[in-house]
C-alpha cells in the first residue's frame, strides 16, 4: 500500500515538473518570431511560436497591377511559409525542454500540430 503511495507522490511531482516547462515552453513562444515570404520578398508575414500573425506587408506594386488572386495566393503562401519554421522553432523549443529525453512520438506530434484547423494541409 505505502509503495503504491510512494509512486503517486512521484508522479504528481513529475507532473507539476512537467506542468512548469510547458508554461516555460509556452513563454518562450510567445517571444519566438518567424517571417515567410512569398513574390520574391514582395508579401512579408510575421509569425509568432504561438501560431499567430503578427503583421502582413505587402509591397505597393502588386496593388497597382491589380491583380487581387496573385495577392491572396502569395499572402497564403507566405503565411505557410512563416507556419513551417514555427512548427520547427516549437519542435526545437520541445527539444531543449525534454532536457535530452528521447520521445519518439514527440516528432510526429509536433509534425501535426495545427495540421487539425487547416484540414490536415500543412
């Protein structure tokens, strides 16, 4: 009875250990920025580890070609472009909070992640 308790000490601890990196690993996220591009530099977004766009620029002369399908397809390809290296930078912050554990789901997970909200496209 009393081993069974000195697991589940173990445990919670763990799991408070564990708790207090993802908040660390959530925070340092929070201050990661990426940027994609697209056109030659033309479309700019920043990104967040957080998944979140920052700022979009777009450069004046694809406005005055007016050409609106050019400008929405290089805004989506540099927000994919920015969403790839944070998937790598979130995967790297993972790493360095693993502390060197080897966690073999751990890639594929993070090879998912926001896969879910954009109906499985990366």
């Amino acid at each position: 009875m009393f081993k069974g308790l000195g697991q589940l000490t173990s445990l919670l601890k763990n799991a408070k250990e564990i708790q207090g990196r993802m908040h660390e690993m959530q925070e340092a996220l929070k201050r990661v920025r990426v940027s994609g591009a697209a056109g030659g530099g033309m479309v700019t977004v920043e990104m967040n580890g957080q998944q979140q766009v920052l700022s979009c620029r777009i450069d004046e002369q694809l406005f005055a070609a007016g050409d609106r399908e050019i400008v929405e397809d290089l805004v989506v390809a540099a927000c994919n472009q920015a969403l790839d290296k944070v998937k790598q930078s979130a995967a790297d912050e993972m790493s360095k909070m693993a502390g060197g554990f080897d966690i073999p789901e751990l890639g594929e997970a993070l090879s998912k992640l926001g896969n879910e909200g954009a109906g499985g496209q990366s």
